[in-house]
C-alpha cells in the first residue's frame, strides 16, 4: 500500500511539473496547464485519503501510546 501511495504521490509532482513548464511556456499539451495542476490535486487528495483510510498516522499514534 506504501508503494501506491509514493506512485499516486509521485504522479501528482509530475502533473504539477508538466503543468507549471506548459504555463511558463505558454503552450498546450493535451490539457491546458490548469488541468493538469487539477490532476496533481486530484493525484494528491487521493493519496491522502488512502493513507488515512489504511490506518494512516492515527494508527501509529495509538501504537505508540500502547507502548507506554
């Protein structure tokens, strides 16, 4: 699940990137540069809600106060 979470984490930087460089450029590539910033947020939204859905930082927290 890590692995998904770095794959959809690192496609969101992807999409931001190729989206910033079409705007600073001023042309298109399938998409206008907002919609591939859109993607990255999409990309970015799911991730965290992955993440939280599968235990997320919620569940390191209660480990630790098993611990103590």
């Amino acid at each position: 699940m890590r692995t998904l979470l770095w794959i959809l984490f690192f496609l969101g930087v992807l999409a931001f990137v190729v989206g910033s460089i079409l705007a600073f450029t001023g042309k298109t590539m399938i998409l206008a540069p907002q919609g591939f910033w859109r993607g990255a947020v999409a990309f970015w939204i799911l991730t965290l809600t992955l993440h939280f859905l599968s235990g997320g930082c919620c569940h390191q927290h209660k480990e630790e106060e098993k611990k103590e």
